[in-house]
C-alpha cells in the first residue's frame, strides 16, 4: 500500500510536474501520454447513467468506495480528454469522500489548463468535476459513522 | 444594369485581408488562420465603421418619428431592405422580411404558415441533412399536428438521393423544407430540381440559405422558391440579423408570427387591425443597427461580386483538397462534385476534439462536432463527430499550408 496523500500534496506535485514544461505543445504531449495510460474501464459503464453531460467527446466516470475512500475509474472516446481525467482522478482518487467535496481544485488553474480551454471545453472540463464531486456527496453521508 | 463586371484580375486578396482587422490576431503565439467561416464569418471595416457610424449619427427608432433622425433611420432601414431585395431578386421590397437570422425565418415559417398548412396524417419531407435549425421546428410542428416527418436519404458522397426524393412526394405533402448548401458537408443540393417536383404537386418549398448566401448568387425568381432564409453573419455582417423571404401570396396568407409594436395598423380596445408586408412579420423595435449595415454587408460582397468570390474558394478548396490528399489517414465527409469551400473530415483513429484542440494551439481555428447536425453525422455516418474547415476568400494558400502542417502533426502525436 502507498501512502495516503493529501489531495493538496498531489495537486502540488502536479504543479511540479507542468513546471518543466515550457509551451503547451508539451503539455499536451504529456497529457496525450496520461490519457493513454489511463486504466481501461469496464464496458458496462459505457451509458448514459455513467455518462458525464456537456463534454464534447463521450466521458463516463464511475466511482466506488472501499475501507472509506472513494476510488475513480474513467474512460472517454478523445485521447486528450483521457489524459486531463486522468490528472483530476490523479488528484481526488482515493481520498475521503469528505475531502473531495471540498477539494478547490486549484492546480487546474495553476498549470494553465483552465485558462487555456475555450469555455465550450472549459465546461466539459467543469462538468467531469462536478460528476466527480456529486459521487463525493453521494457517499459522503454513507461515510458518517 | 449588370455592375458586376469582370474585375477577376484586380482583386489582390492579400491586400483585402487589410480590411479584415481580426486577422490580425495572434492565437497561442501564432498568427490566426481562421477555418471557422461556416459558423460566422469575420467583419471588413466598412462594416464594422457602419455600426458605430448608425449610433453614432443617426440612431433613433424607425416608422414612428416625425423627427429627422427617425426619418433617417427610416431611410436607412428600408434602404437596407431594398438591397437585400435586390441581393436575391425578389420581387418586392414587401416580400422580405427582417428577422433574427435563418433559425428565426424558419422558425417564422414553420410556426405561422406551416400551422395553417399541415393538419393531421399530412407529411412534412425535409432531408437528412439539415441543420437543427432546419429540423426541429419541422419535427416540433409534426408532433403538434400528429403529421409525418420524412427525410429526403442521403449517398455516402454526401449528395441528396433525388430519384427517392421523386418518390416521397405525393398528395399527402404539405411542405417541403430543405438546406440549399450543406454546413457540414458543403454539398451545394439540386434545389431547383427539388422545387419543380414539389410543385408539380403544389407543395411549397422553404429554403435555408445561409451557408449559400456567402457563396454563390442567389435568384428567389428563377429558383421559384417559395421561402427562403439567410443570416447576415455568415456573409460578413453582424450577428443577430438575417432575412426571410416569402412569396407575397404566402406572406399575405400567413398570421403574424408575433404581435406588438409596429406590426399593427390600428388598435382598439376590442380589435387589432394588422399592418402590410412585411411590417406585419416585424413586431416589436427590431435590430435597426443590424438592419441597415447588413446593406452594407451586401455591398461589399457585390463589390468582390460572388463569382470572384466563388474562383478565390475553390482555388483554396482544390488546394486544400490536394494536400489533405498527402498527408494520408483523412477521411473526407462529404465529397459531392458540387460543394462549397469547406472540407469536413476525420483523422483515422483520432477523435475531432483531438485534432480540434491541437490545430487551436497551432493558432488555428476549426469546428469540431456534429455542426449542428447530429442526426447526419451520427446516424448517417456513424461518426462520433468531424472537423471542418470551411474556407472564405480572405484565408490564403500559407494558412492551407500550415494547417496541413497541423494535421501532419497531430497525426504524429496521437497516433
């Protein structure tokens, strides 16, 4: 078992991580790269109860709990889209469902992804987190004990 | 008087692009190649300066004043009319009606002449290539009415199959609505065909325009057309503004659309007398603004004249097309032999959004998605979606070069 991070430590360490990228053409590289690693998901997902409204390429996200923390699986027909799923499941998978309610999300901002989506994609992005955080609150009273 | 005359040589395009301010810009560090001309087109100068120039110096509401200012808006706004009649050769000024843009004229006809019109076990026939703006008020009106929707099918070029078409018309349709140039496709449809077999069984024919009114010269009299609709902004003029024509005998028959300010002669208590065509269709202040400088939009397109325009495009098209050729893996959607400057295409195996979001890093703009005609892209051609570039006269040969480039590189990044 890894440690337990902080939602806060991996947003950091991401930060870190885009740091050595000086244009968005290598961004982009590496989030090609992030979105061809991401685990497959099961094809059972692939409906419309799992998928994610408002992008432009197809998302489905499903999320389940175990020993108390809430654990992500995502999947999407664009490459790109994977690759920024996988930096939010990077982010919020495995943590108290608590804690990702609450989490500001903040790295998006600051590796420069929100602000260089057009709003079109910028609300896909939104919508991904949103979904993300309704499974928090979903589970999150299950979690009171 | 033909003005038209052939200026083919003397237009330096390079030098017309001066004219064009946002072409200047600068996206994620590179200059812009703006591909996105389908959705709206960029503004020349002399339109641009019009809008300030209405509020600057003559702004004021039209019809009502007895004030100079109102009767030079007025003048303007009918002026205005006047040209775009002219634009399309219809026959009177009163057969041309100021509306939103394409979406509001079909909506106006749907609403009004097609809720007189079709009744219950009637057919509506449209074509599986229509925009949303072409679809969902024709379906909306079906559901209402209990009437049938039929689509014209269409080949796996991207061409309307007409000998089907032939065969869906019979005493049942009640109307017949179809694109005139594809926005997704660029597929320039047989209209004149498709009216004279409609009205061989007097079925009228809406048209919607307005990927053709940027692109070719259209003729309302020789297309015998019943309606037809076009959107300022894609031929170089402001959003918001955008023209139906009806044929006066359809307009005169028609109920208003919606009441209120300047669509009435006379009100009473107890009576409302309504006002001639086209006021009639025109309730409320309208876009006065937009109004007059889609007159000016119409100007500088007859001052390029359509077939300078038409010569530019397909020279950028057929350059396009070559080097789409090269690069190996695309698949164009939509290759009839007659089609406007707009290539909608996949990368094998790369997702639109993809290709979409690395061309806009590259400073280069292109729709992604089902341009708004999900149907066609998704149940005719089983695609989750396409890129399109669609060209105007101002992009150059350098910009085909470098989205060539773009692709090159999103193939070798993706794949």
């Amino acid at each position: 078992m890894t440690e337990t991070k902080t939602i806060t430590q991996k947003e950091d360490q991401i930060v870190d991580d885009f740091s050595l990228f000086d244009d968005w053409m290598s961004k982009y590289e590496y989030i090609i790269e992030l979105g061809k690693k991401l685990p497959l998901i099961d094809e059972n997902y692939k409906n419309e109860l799992y998928e994610v409204k408002g992008c432009q390429s197809k998302v489905w996200l499903n999320a389940e709990m175990k020993d108390g923390l809430l654990y992500y699986k995502a999947d999407s027909d664009a490459i790109i889209t994977k690759g920024i799923i996988s930096l939010l499941i990077e982010v919020l998978s495995g943590n108290k469902p608590e804690e990702i309610k609450n989490a500001e999300m903040d790295f998006l901002n600051k590796i420069g992804l929100k602000e260089h989506l057009s709003p079109n994609r910028a609300n896909g992005l939104n919508a991904m987190i949103n979904k993300m955080k309704n499974f928090a609150i979903k589970y999150s009273g299950e979690n009171v004990n | 008087m033909n003005t038209q005359t052939s200026n083919m040589e003397m237009i330096d395009f390079t030098k017309l692009r001066e004219e064009f301010p946002i072409l200047t810009r600068r996206i994620s560090g590179e200059p812009i190649a703006y591909f996105d001309n389908a959705a709206t087109s960029q503004k020349p100068l002399s339109v641009i300066k019009a809008i300030s120039e209405y509020y600057e110096n003559i702004n004021s509401n039209v019809h009502r004043g007895i004030h100079t200012l109102s009767e030079e808006a007025t003048e303007a706004y009918e002026n205005s009319r006047e040209k775009a009649r002219k634009f399309i050769n219809a026959q009177s000024a009163g057969e041309i009606v100021f509306v939103k843009g394409t979406t509001d004229g079909i909506n106006l006809v749907a609403s009004s002449f097609g809720n007189k019109t079709v009744g219950e076990g009637d057919e509506v026939i449209i074509s599986e290539m229509e925009h949303h703006s072409n679809l969902v008020p024709w379906q909306n009106l079906c559901e209402r009415k209990n009437a049938t929707l039929k689509y014209i099918p269409v080949n796996d070029k991207g061409e309307l199959m007409i000998d089907e078409f032939k065969s869906m018309v019979n005493e049942k349709t009640k109307l017949i609505s179809v694109v005139y140039v594809s926005n997704s496709l660029g597929t320039i449809n047989p209209v004149s065909e498709i009216i004279e077999t409609a009205h061989s069984f007097n079925v009228p024919v809406v048209l919607d325009a307005a990927q053709a009114a940027p692109h070719m010269k259209i003729d309302v009299q020789k297309l015998d057309c019943d309606f037809l609709a076009f959107s300022g902004h894609k031929m170089y003029g402001p959003t918001g503004i955008g023209i139906l024509y009806g044929k006066e005998k359809h307009l005169e028959s028609m109920p208003p659309y919606q009441y209120g300010g300047e669509m009435i002669k006379s009100v009473s208590y107890d009576k409302t007398v309504f006002n001639v065509l086209p006021y009639k269709f025109e309730a409320g202040t309208p876009n006065i603004a937009g109004a007059i400088v889609l007159g000016t939009a119409v100007d500088f397109i007859e001052r390029l004249s359509h077939e300078n325009i038409h010569n530019r495009e397909m020279d950028l098209l057929s350059y396009a097309d070559n080097l789409f050729d090269e690069i190996g893996d695309i698949r164009i959607i939509g290759t009839a032999e007659n089609k406007t400057s707009l290539i909608s295409f996949i990368i094998n195996g790369i997702h639109p959004y993809d290709t979409g979001s690395i061309l806009d890093n590259l400073g280069i703009a292109v729709r992604t998605g089902f341009h708004c005609t999900q149907p066609l892209i998704e149940q005719r051609f089983r695609l989750p979606g396409t890129v399109r570039a669609s060209f105007a006269f101002y992009n150059t040969f350098e910009e085909i070069d470098r989205l060539a480039a773009g692709l090159s590189k999103v193939k070798s990044m993706l794949l």
